[in-house]
C-alpha cells in the first residue's frame, strides 16, 4: 500500500512539473489522467500492479 501511494504521488508530481514547464499542456495531461484512471479498472491492472511491484523490488535489493 504505501508503494502505490508513493508511485501515485511520484507521478502527480511529475505531471504537475510537465504542466508547469508546459511541455505538455492541461488538456493531453487529463486525457492521460483519464486514461490511467479507466485503465484501472481493465483485467490487465493487476499485471501492471505486479510489473511495478517487481520492479520497485528490484530497485530495493540495490546497494550502493
């Protein structure tokens, strides 16, 4: 729970920054928003929450 907290703030702050630095505007931002949205919703979102999952665990066993 708090890594899919942590990644949904991590990219509203991203699309926020894109936005403000208007490489991309308010308009395609919400369609993405949207699309992210709906997109949850789809059979497909628990392999998704698993990539990322896998993912984040792999960046986690790194040590520098």
């Amino acid at each position: 729970m708090a890594l899919s907290i942590s990644v949904v703030l991590l990219l509203g702050v991203v699309v926020v920054l894109l936005i403000r630095s208007k490489t991309v505007k308010a308009g395609p931002a919400i369609v993405c928003v949207l699309f992210g949205f709906f997109l949850a919703s789809t059979s497909i979102a628990p392999s998704i929450n698993r990539f990322v999952a896998s993912i984040a665990g792999a960046v986690g066993r790194i040590r520098f």
